[in-house]
C-alpha cells in the first residue's frame, strides 16, 4: 500500500506540474506545420501565432515531444518574431517531453519551432534486391500535438518523390506531385491524436557515420594538423541477394539505393589533404578548392548498398593564425567541432581529441551545446618531456545543424617555446662533446707493443 500511495503521490505531482507550467487561457491560434521527409532525416517546422483568451500579455510557451520520438530527436530550435533564439528549458511530463521557454511579452507572438529527427524513417521492405526501388515509411500525427488547443492548423508533407504507395487520408486531405496536404482542421483539442502512415519511394543516401574520431594537434609553430577516422554504414534497405558490378554498370535509372560517392567540405585553408583506407590511399577522390571551401569528393572503393560499411581516415592541415588567438600567455583555440561529411548527414557519436602544446595549463572548454567531457590524458611526441594535455569531449546523434564552433582556452608561457629548440641545442651539443673526448682518447694497440719493446 505504501508503494501504490508513493506512486500516486508522484504521478499526481508530475500532473500538478505540468498543468502549473501550462496556460489554459492560452491557446494555438494558427499553426502552420511542415514535414519535410524527402531525405533520410525527418525535419519538421512550425509556424505558431499563440493568442490569449483574456487579451493578456504571453510569456511562457510549452513544446512537448511525445516519448516515442523524443528519442529520434536530434535538433531543436525556437526562435521568436525577430527570428532571435531562445533558450529552453527541458523536463519531463506523462504526456512526453517538455521544452519549455519564454519570449518577451505579448498578447499574440508568433513563435517559429524547427526540429530534426534521425532514424525516424523505416526501410520497407527491409531488404530489396540490386534492381528493387527504395521505399520508406513515416509514422505521424495529423494533428499538432500540443498542451494547448488548436483553433485551425494545417500540415505540409514534402516527399522524395511522387511515387507513393499509400497514405493515410484524414479528411481533408490531398495528394499533389511530391506533396500531401493535411487540413486545415479546425478546433483541435490539447493532445490530440490521428496516426498517420506515408509509404513512399526514396532514394536520398541513407548513410550513417557510426563513429567518428576527430585528432586535433596543436602547435604554436604554426600549424594545426586534423585526422578524422570515420566508420560509416547504409541504413537503407539491406541488399538481398549477391551484387553484380557488371548490372550496376549496366543500370541506367537517374536515381539508386546505392551510393557511388559523396561530397565533405573543408575549411578554405586546408592543405596537404589525404583520404585513405585500410589498403592505402584512395585515388579516385576529386578535389576542388573553392573561394570559401574545399570541396572533396569521396569515392568508397566499391558502392555502398544498404548494410554495407566503409572506415576510412582523413586529415588535412591548417594554419594556426586562423584558429589561434592569443592575449599574452592566454591562447583560445575557435574551431568547427564537427564539419559537413556529407548532405543531411547523421552522426551516431563524435569523439573529438584535442592535442595541446606541452606546458598548457588553466585549460577551459566552451561548447556551443551540450558535451561529454571525458578524462584529460597525455601525448608524447619526439621531444617532450612530461607530455602534451590532451582534451577529450563526445556527442551523440549529431546532425549538420550542429556545425559550430567550440573554444578552448588556456594558459602558455611563452618562455616554453624556448624548449624544443633548446633540447635540440643540447642534444647536438652533446654530440659534438662526445666525439670531441672520442677523438682525443687513444685506442691503438700497435702503439702500445712499440713502447713495450723499446723499453726492453
């Protein structure tokens, strides 16, 4: 009995919770949602004018996310009339996730709500053959799922391609070309739920980087040396049966599950670029040095079907002064925590390591979202003497909106430059000493037998 009341105790206060951070004078006067799903990710929109039922000032909204795709979200963004982020707040709710976040008061904002989801799309059939097409489904709700009510709202899907197996039809809707139409509906009550099925044909890549482990070494002599070590596999539809090369040559449709290549753009300033793999170097990339970028084509040693991998390494140097910024002994280092590997591109986990010089202290990292840090470590190189610090900090289920930049800070005397040269300075010395004492000792055997005897 003491267990059932502790239970009831505490659902009833998630519910007091929940409906203490919820309006029900507020309500979604207009929502204009749209559902991007004509790559492997799932990217949905929204469009919010809130208004209040007594005329009064808004200043708290909350977004909930229901559980089921709390998990497959990757990104969210909210961003007010003057499309300034805001800051949000995540807890925890029987309904699914809340976010929870505040704008400047008015009695009608309108709030802008963009959201990715990896692996929210299923591959069905799960396995197809060389010549099958591609075909995914989504699972949805036609309505917009929300504490609040909904006086009139209505949903854009975007598709791959106008081929569609079926759909749900919630009246109303419509189907045009590579777009269904849901709505508008009207007087929605808060939470409610109409699911929805699109079974549709895409052949957008569906690649996923496992893991991906990023080295960054540091030097105040001005260079900084990156290597990237990337595991990356075909979430599509798995390859049923053997693989032709000669039918693969030989297929002429504009569009397959396969992937032959893809693009990864680089920092404007990358130099000494190499790909390779486990058998050595890959020839057959491209690249393409652009005004803001490096543009470089991969090509895996043999197209990529779904269930099939590829690891490879790719490294590149960059000046220093672009990156390095210092003010007497404080240096910060101002660097992308991850680049763009390929288009709508899913990252499983990031390790990123960064190489400091040796003698780095008072270290600080400064990311633009959330990270774990994991435990410092040391890097010996030729010369060093007690060790490089070395950073280490991981994510997971990254997407391209998590292009940005992290700094790290951190504290080196400058009298520490003056230490490599000055092993290098001794160590020749040392040399030049010994062979000095070498030269001068005399080993001669001879000579000593001809002294021997002129004694005698």
């Amino acid at each position: 009995m003491k267990v059932k009341f502790s239970i009831l105790c505490a659902l009833a206060g998630i519910c007091m919770s929940l409906a203490a951070s919820v309006d029900p004078e507020i309500q979604n006067k207009n929502v204009d949602r749209t559902i991007d799903i004509s790559s492997q990710l799932v990217k949905i929109n929204y469009k919010i004018t809130l208004e209040h039922k007594q005329g009064k000032n808004i200043q708290n909204y909350v977004f909930v996310v229901p559980d089921a795709e709390r998990q497959h979200l990757s990104f969210i963004s909210v961003k007010d009339t003057q499309k300034k982020e805001l800051k949000t707040t995540e807890s925890k709710s029987p309904q699914g996730t809340e976010f929870i976040f505040s704008f400047g008061a008015s009695p009608n904002p309108v709030v802008y709500i963009e959201t990715v989801y990896t692996k929210f799309l299923e591959p069905y059939p799960a396995q197809i053959t060389q010549a099958d097409k591609q075909l995914v489904r989504y699972y949805g709700n036609a309505y917009f799922y929300s504490p609040y009510k909904t006086l009139t709202q209505k949903t854009t899907i975007h598709l791959a391609s106008r081929h569609v197996e079926s759909f749900t039809q919630v009246k109303p809707s419509t189907h045009s070309d590579t777009q269904i139409t849901y709505g508008a509906y009207d007087n929605v009550e808060p939470f409610a739920t109409e699911p929805i099925v699109v079974h549709y044909e895409n052949h957008s890549p569906f690649l996923t980087v496992t893991r991906l482990q990023r080295w960054i070494e540091v030097s105040h002599w001005g260079n900084i040396a990156v290597e990237e070590t990337l595991e990356i596999v075909h979430a599509g539809a798995k390859l049923k049966g053997s693989f032709s090369r000669y039918d693969y040559q030989k297929d002429t449709r504009g569009s397959q599950p396969s992937v032959k290549s893809y693009k990864t753009i680089l920092p404007s300033s990358a130099t000494g670029v190499y790909y390779r793999d486990m058998n050595g170097n890959i020839s057959t990339s491209a690249m393409r040095i652009l005004k803001d970028s490096v543009e470089l084509d991969l090509r895996p040693r043999f197209p990529l079907f779904g269930g099939w991998k590829t690891q490879y390494t790719l490294g590149y140097n960059v000046p220093s002064f672009e990156y390095l910024f210092q003010n007497g002994d404080n240096y910060m280092l101002k660097m992308r925590l991850i680049d763009h590997i390929f288009d709508d591109m899913v990252v499983d986990e990031i390790v990123t390591k960064v190489v400091l010089p040796e003698g780095s202290t008072n270290i600080k990292l400064i990311t633009p979202y959330s990270v774990q840090r994991l435990p410092d470590a040391l890097h010996y190189t030729y010369l060093d003497t007690f060790g490089r610090p070395v950073i280490s900090f991981t994510k997971k289920n990254l997407v391209e909106n998590h292009i940005n930049d992290f700094n790290l800070k951190y504290t080196f005397p400058k009298v520490m430059l003056l230490q490599e040269p000055l092993l290098v300075v001794g160590f020749l010395y040392a040399i030049f000493l010994v062979v000095i004492i070498w030269m001068r000792l005399d080993f001669s055997i001879i000579k000593q037998q001809e002294q021997h005897a002129h004694k005698e």
